[in-house]
C-alpha cells in the first residue's frame, strides 16, 4: 500500500498483439508508378536562358521584426570594386542625412506623445473631480430616498 494506486493487470485471454490492418495482395499491381517522359516539339536548348541585358525589377520577400525600413539602390554585379564605388557614391552620401532626418521625425514622435500623455492627465484628473460630484449626487438621492420611507413608517405607527 505504499506509493500511487496503479490498477491491477489483469491479462486479456483474446489478445493478439497490436492490431495491424490486413495486407490484400493486388493482382493487377505492376510495380511503383513512373512518369512516362514524353518528349516536347517545341523545346529548343538555349545556351543564354540565364543572360539578361538589362533587369529592371527584383523581388524581395523579407521578414522584419520592426516595421519602417526602407529598401533602394540595388545593385546586381561581380566586380567588388565597382560595388564599393557605386556604394560610397549612393548610399554614402545619404546615410548621414538621412540618419538626422530619422532622428528628428522621432524627437517629433516623442514631443507628440509626451503632449498628448500631459492631456490624458489632465482629462484624468478632470474625470475623478466629476466623479466625486456624481458620487455627492447619487449619496443626496439615497438620503432623500431613505428620509421619504422615515415618514411613511412614521404614518403606519401612528395608526396603530
């Protein structure tokens, strides 16, 4: 009687194992299925399918945690030193510009939100001034409430 309660093992006289369901052999199977290769009259091999003049469009397919990033001047090469002059001539020149642009849209952002945090606070002191007032008003109609069944009380024991 020491430890968990486990319920006894009984065996199972008409028990045969784990159940499988039965295999049927199929007379008509001819073997694992291949695709027939049936040849194309249109197809003709070309040797610069992969060569482009000029690539005007690209597809991007991105995950991004924080939302606002902002994608452009792409280039598509095998020379590294073109590439770090086309990078020094483009993305070079306006990072830095950018970068204060993106810091002053967020001074913005913060004045903006500290402004309107102020407002709430204000209108939520504003709300529990009203409240109180409501809660004068709603004790004042008990009270007047509670005085009117006094009388009536009053009335039933000088009739007695």
């Amino acid at each position: 009687m020491d430890g968990e309660w486990e319920p006894p093992m009984i065996q199972n006289p008409e028990y045969k194992g784990e159940w499988k369901p039965a295999q049927i052999d199929n007379p008509d199977y001819k073997g694992k299925w291949i695709h027939p290769e049936i040849d194309n009259p249109e197809y003709t091999p070309d040797s610069n399918l992969y060569s482009y003049k000029d690539i005007s469009v690209i597809g991007l397919d991105l995950w991004q945690v924080k939302s606002g990033t902002i994608f452009d001047n792409f280039l598509i090469t095998d020379d590294e030193k073109y590439a770090e002059k086309v990078g020094k001539d483009t993305w070079g020149n306006t990072k830095d510009p950018e970068k204060k642009m993106k810091e002053q849209q967020d001074e913005e952002e913060r004045k903006k939100r500290e402004e309107d945090d102020k407002k709430d606070k204000v209108d939520d002191e504003g709300d529990e001034d009203e409240d109180e007032e409501d809660d004068d008003k709603e004790d004042d109609k008990k009270d007047k409430v509670d005085d009117e069944g006094d009388e009536d009380e009053d009335e039933e024991d000088d009739d007695k």
